[in-house]
C-alpha cells in the first residue's frame, strides 16, 4: 500500500535518513521505533508531506506522491496525528471533529467518537482546543480527529509523548480497540514496549537507516535485549 | 423603510422583523421608530441628541434594540445614550451601527453610550459596528462607553467590528464599585487601510470588584490596530486583560497594557499575544483536507468568532 524508494533528509551536514526503502502492506499495525535522532519522526513527516525530502519516491497504492500537496495528501486518505497536538484559539472541539469528518456530522456522533478516545463528550465537545486543556485530554482530541477522519493510511507520531502514566494507560486500550477495529494501515512512532506489543510488524530505525524490520516475534526480543543491554550499560 | 435600512439592521442588529421588546431605530440622525413597554421607557433628550432609557427595578429580562443607521454621505451624526438601569433589572441590549456610504464624502457616527447601573442590576449589551458601500468617502464610527457599576451590579459587553469600517476610535470607561464584575470581550477584523484603535480606562473602587477585558483581533493588509488597557486596582479586586491579535500582509498591530495596582489586595493580570498564523495550525488543517486557504479562514473565523 505504501511504498518509500530511496527516500533521503539531510540537514547541517548530517543524513537524518539515508537511503530508506520500505514496502508496508494494508491492514497492518506498524510500529517504527529507534533511538532519539533516529529519523522516525522525520520519515513520518516526509509521509504526510509536512518536510520535503532531498530525494526519493513515497508512492501510495501505486501513485508517486512524492510532490502532493499536504492537503492533497489527506484528500487520498492519509491522516497524521502530530506528538505536540497544535492548540487554537477559538475553534472548539467540535469545529475540529467536523472539519476532521469532511462532512456535517452531528454533536452527537461528535460525541460518540470522543467517546470512543475516552473523554466525557458532552464535557468537552464545546471546549476550545486551546491550553486550557492537558497534555493527555489534547492527545486524545488529536485522536478522535484521526478517528473522524477514518483515513486508510494514518500515522501517529510518537502518541505517548507528554502524557502521565494514567493518560497513558487509558491511551493504549483505545489503540487496543482500533487495532481490532481500524481498517488501513496504521504506522506508529514509538518508544512504548506497550505499543510495540500489539504491532504486527516493527521497523527498528538507527542512525537515519533501517536496522532490522520484520513481525513483531522477530523483532521485538532483540529490540527488548539491546534496551536491556542500555539499561546494565549505563548502570555500569 | 428601504431595502439598504433593512439589509443594515439585519447586519448590525439581526433585525428581519419588528424586534421583541422596546426599541428605537435611529437613522441618519433621527429616530424613526419608536416603542416603548411597561419596563422599558425611552425618551428623547433635550438640549443634545439622543434618548434616554429607563429600565424598570425588578425588570425580570427584556431586550431593548437601539440601532443607528447611516445612508447619507457626508453627514456627522453625534449621539448620547444614557440607559438607567434599575435596581435588580436584568436586560439585554443590542445597540449597533451601520454605515452605508456610495459617494465621496465621509460619514460619521460617534455614540456616547453612558450606563447607569443600579444595586444589583445585571446589563448584556452587544455591539455590532459594520461599514459598507462603494463610495470614496470614508466610513467612521467613533463609540464611548461609560459603565457606572452600583454595588453587586454587573455589565457584560460584546462588541463586533469585522468589515467596512475605515476608522474607529473606541473608548470604554468602567467606575466599579463593591461586588460588581465588568467583563467586555472585543472582536476586531480590520482591511485595507483602515484604522482601529481601542482603549480601556477602567477603575476598580469597590472591594471585591473584578474585570475582564479580551481584544481579539485581526489586522489584514495595510490596516493598523492599537489597543491601550488602562486598569487601575483601588482596592481588593482582580483584573484580566487579554489582548491577542493575528497580523497578516503588511497589518500592524501596537498593544500598550497599563495595570496599575494602588492597593496590597489588587490582583492584575495583563497578558498580550500578536502574530502571525502558527505555522503547525495551518499544518494541522491541511493534513485534514483544508487547502492553506481554507485552513487561513478556519483559522481567523474560530478566533474571531
């Protein structure tokens, strides 16, 4: 379904990604992990279309995207969902989930996906998305505009950044339920062995290249042990 | 009443028909209509122009609409309202102006609005100023607003001035004295190269008393905003004023904050934030489906709205 040939990002003299191919089929839960300055957010913003790559090809179901627009990006059914969700002054929530749902939907099919991300609708459907509200109560609206969305490419960058632990919990069971419920391919930054869990598949990013890529059973011991190997590493 | 007199009251006032309660239309420097109710008496002034509006004690709520249009060209028109409100009346008020200029000499509105709150009398009062017209000459509205707060009063004001006005001087005074609560919220969009300057001058005497003032605005082309909030804390009493503007083209915005607190009690907060569209807002939108235009739009109607 996606498809990324040659795709390299250098700034200040240094290969954030180099040379990366990579082939993801549909209906696949993906979690790319790899240490800070790895790429992973980057490659994931090259996706979206949000930075431009220095060159390379990202093809989505066998059309070059490669110069789309954002905008035209989403319009083929891509959807992204940022690690800061971008607050704003006035637009409430449910001006975001309307705007997410490309259609006139209801307050209370409104409410029915926030809902589904875990927050009390009819508390917070009216609310601005502004700095009024918390990390993990902005990462959840963030969510349930990707839910409203329901794009068959989406990718979360880095979910579980800025959220406490109680946010966090409550955030793995919603990706628990779309994992179950979500049609698409679903690509996930992440550092959370939570969430690379319930990955069908893992890429492992190391020094803006793929280091090993393959189903969860194959990747996630060895992923496990070199964290592991860090942990004693940095004790010593 | 011609169709360019409904079109503005429709505009200033959301005035389609006859509206509910008492009111009184003012166009091009005469009342031309006029109605009264049992809580709600208006009577013309003597010696300047304008009416006085006297609010019944115990009025349970009412709406009063006192709209001003303006259709001729060239003309100047300056107006006293006084509103009395009595004791524990609680009102709605929709004043507004619209200017309708085709020609080339400027049109002029400027309304001295002065409140006149008694014991524990609670005011809404909503303003919507709106320009338009293909003329030359310009289209001016220049609004006072004087709020006497009696204690456990309070006024919330809205004002809106998103098109067509090519110069306005705004000043809203507020004197508060124990238990009273001013909150005033501002909406300003302005084009071309149009001129809004807003200044607040507020004194909060009595214990207890408390302000909010927000400015939102949005400064397009070569327009130029400047907003001045004097507050001064007298006593124990808290204060907010926010002033956040987004300034696109060549717009130019100027926020001058004034808090002086003349007690150990006075609790003054003044933030103030201007700049262009965040960037990652526009980002966020696109990766929903919103051209940059569209998201630029969804952007300036939520904060505007």
């Amino acid at each position: 379904m996606l498809e990324i040939q040659n795709l390299c990002f250098e700034r200040d003299n240094k290969k954030i990604l180099d040379n990366i191919n990579l082939k993801l089929d549909t209906d696949k839960f993906v979690v790319i992990t790899g240490p800070n300055g790895s790429g992973k957010s980057t490659l994931a913003k090259i996706i979206m279309g949000i930075e431009k790559q220095d060159s390379g090809k990202v093809i989505l179901e066998g059309k070059d995207i490669t110069k789309l627009s954002i905008d035209k990006r989403a319009e083929l059914g891509m959807g992204f969902a940022f690690q800061q969700p971008v607050k704003f002054k006035g637009i409430t929530v449910y001006d975001l989930i309307k705007i997410s749902a490309k259609k006139n939907i209801t307050k209370k099919e409104a409410c029915d996906i926030l809902s589904m991300v875990g927050l009390c609708a009819r508390e917070y459907v009216d609310r601005e998305v502004n700095g009024s509200l918390s990390g993990g109560e902005l990462k959840r609206i963030e969510i349930a505009t990707i839910i409203a969305r329901n794009s068959k490419l989406t990718i979360f960058d880095e979910p579980e950044a800025g959220i406490d632990l109680w946010s966090f919990n409550s955030l793995i069971s919603v990706f628990e339920k779309m994992r179950e419920s979500t049609k698409g391919l679903t690509i996930i930054i992440s550092h959370q062995e939570r969430i690379l869990n319930i990955a069908d598949q893992i890429i492992l990013m190391s020094n803006g290249k793929i280091e090993k890529m393959g189903s969860r059973d194959e990747i996630l011991p060895s992923v496990m042990k070199d964290t592991i190997c860090c942990r004693l590493e940095r004790k010593e | 009443m011609e169709n360019v007199d409904k079109e503005l009251l429709k505009e200033i006032a959301d005035m389609e028909e006859t509206p509910q309660g008492a009111y009184n239309i003012r166009k091009n420097g005469q009342g031309i209509e006029r109605k009264v109710t049992d809580n709600v008496n208006i009577v013309t002034k003597e010696g300047v122009s304008g009416i006085d509006i006297y609010v019944k004690e115990n009025t349970k709520f009412e709406f009063v609409h006192i709209p001003v249009i303006i259709t001729e060209s060239g003309l100047t028109d300056v107006v006293y309202n006084d509103f009395h409100i009595g004791e524990n009346a609680n009102v709605v008020i929709i004043a507004g102006c619209g200017i309708h200029n085709d020609h080339e000499k400027d049109s002029r509105h400027d309304g001295i609005h002065r409140f006149f709150l008694e014991k524990n009398s609670k005011v809404k009062y909503i303003e919507k100023h709106y320009g338009e017209g293909k003329g030359t000459g310009k289209r001016i509205l220049n609004p006072v607003t004087e709020v006497y707060l009696k204690e456990g009063s309070s006024l919330e004001m809205e004002s809106v001035q998103i098109k067509g006005v090519d110069s306005t001087i705004r000043v809203t005074k507020g004197e508060l004295e124990k238990d009273t609560n001013f909150v005033v919220t501002e909406k300003i969009m302005t084009h071309g190269n149009q001129y809004a300057e807003t200044e607040f001058d507020v004194n909060l005497n009595g214990e207890n008393s408390s302000t909010h003032l927000t400015s939102r605005s949005v400064a397009t082309e070569k327009s130029k905003q400047k907003f001045i909030s004097k507050v001064y804390g007298n006593t124990k009493c808290f204060a907010h004023v926010e002033c956040d503007a987004i300034i696109k083209d060549e717009g130019k915005v100027q926020a001058i904050p004034e808090i002086t607190a003349n007690d150990i009690d006075a609790n003054l907060i003044h933030e103030a934030a201007i700049g262009k569209i965040a960037g990652e807002q526009l980002i966020k939108l696109m990766t929903l489906g919103l051209s940059e235009k569209e998201a630029e739009e969804a952007i300036i109607n939520g904060f505007l709205k």
